[in-house]
C-alpha cells in the first residue's frame, strides 16, 4: 500500500479488492529503524474499512511489542516484526498470537536465515527483505534467491505450515524465480501501482 495513491486511497484499495492479490501489505514506518517515516495506527485502521482482504501490517519501527495491541485493534490480520528490532522477540511473537493475529519475524539484507533456528517454530510467516527497508522503488538483492532457498530448508526442518514472504523489488522478471527458490508470498508494491494495468499485472505475478 505505500505505492498506493493516498489522494484516493479508497479508490486504490477498491481495485485490490476486485483483483486476484490475497493480503494488502502496509508498511509502517517510524523514521527511526529505517529513515522513512510513513503512516501509523489511524491509516491503518481507514484501510482496513475499506479493505475485503486481510492487512498484512510490516512494522518497520523500534520496539515493537509495544504496539501489538494498537495495531490488532486498528485491523492487522498478520503482523510482522524485524528481528533487528526486537530485544525480546520470542516474547513480541508470543503476544500477536495472543492477541489473535498471524505472526511473523522480518529479517534485512545482511540478517543471515540462521539466526531463525529458535524462533521459526513459533512463526506463521517469515519475511525476508529483498531491498534496504525504508523507501519504495529500489532494485532488487540477487543475493535474495539463496535467502529464500535456505529459509525453505530451515521452514522444512523445523515449521513447514510457515510462509515465506519476499518484500522488495518484486516484479514480474524475478517472481517466477522467487517462487522456484520456495517462497509463498511476494509483496508487489511499484510493479503494481505504477503498472498500466494493475489487476492485469497482479495476475501475471500470481501465474
């Protein structure tokens, strides 16, 4: 949703409900963790009035155990948290699923898939970022492809049921190559938004 037009945001999140996408992803960002400051709670929960499919929320802040309840109540279906983000993260996992949500632990760029190995089991999904978090538009990690291998290794060791989602760069050229290295979801903001024919393009990526 951050590639979305926010002058006619209902308009957007209308045409995603007609479209073949499953969740809409939002990224909420403090300025902080990452340099971009982007929305909080009260978009969160106008998206979620408009919106006929569950929110995918990705908090891009410090600290996040803090506002687990804040954003299950504003509508996150999924909640996802940085693993660099988190002092306690078995603990922050353990309240979004207390709270009723999906949960999910996002790792950056240069977090290597290993230090999962004690946390996956007690994840829905996990995100890998496939660019520098923090801004729309930038090009696509290569080295993102072996992440995902590697992460379906562990996933199949230790929590097959979890998802793997790659957020960063994700077009219609890499997302075959994405789902063949193993991952679930793909999160597709510029490729969609800025595309002539956005339900058109979300149906190539799907295929």
């Amino acid at each position: 949703m951050l590639s979305a037009d926010f002058g006619n945001l209902q308009r957007d999140i209308e045409m995603l409900n007609q479209s073949e996408c499953d969740w809409l992803h939002v990224d909420v960002m403090d300025g902080i963790f990452v340099p971009n400051i982007s929305f909080g709670q009260p978009v969160v929960k106008h998206i979620k009035k408009h919106a006929r499919k569950p929110l995918d929320v990705h908090l891009m802040i410090m600290d996040p155990g803090r506002y687990v309840e804040d954003f299950r109540a504003a509508g996150a279906d999924i909640l996802t948290v940085h693993y660099e983000a988190c002092t306690h993260l078995d603990r922050t996992l353990h309240a979004i699923s207390d709270a009723g949500m999906k949960c999910g632990v996002v790792l950056n760029p240069h977090t290597p898939v290993s230090l999962l190995e004690d946390t996956v089991q007690l994840c829905d999904v996990v995100l890998l970022m496939s660019v520098n978090p923090g801004f729309g538009g930038q090009k696509f990690i290569e080295n993102t492809y072996s992440k995902v291998h590697q992460l379906r290794q562990l996933c199949d060791r230790k929590n097959p049921k979890c998802l793997i989602e790659v957020d960063g760069g994700v077009n219609t050229n890499n997302a075959p190559l994405l789902f063949e290295a193993g991952a679930d979801v793909l999160v597709a903001g510029n490729a969609v938004f800025k595309s002539d024919d956005p339900q058109t393009t979300i149906k190539m990526l799907k295929q």
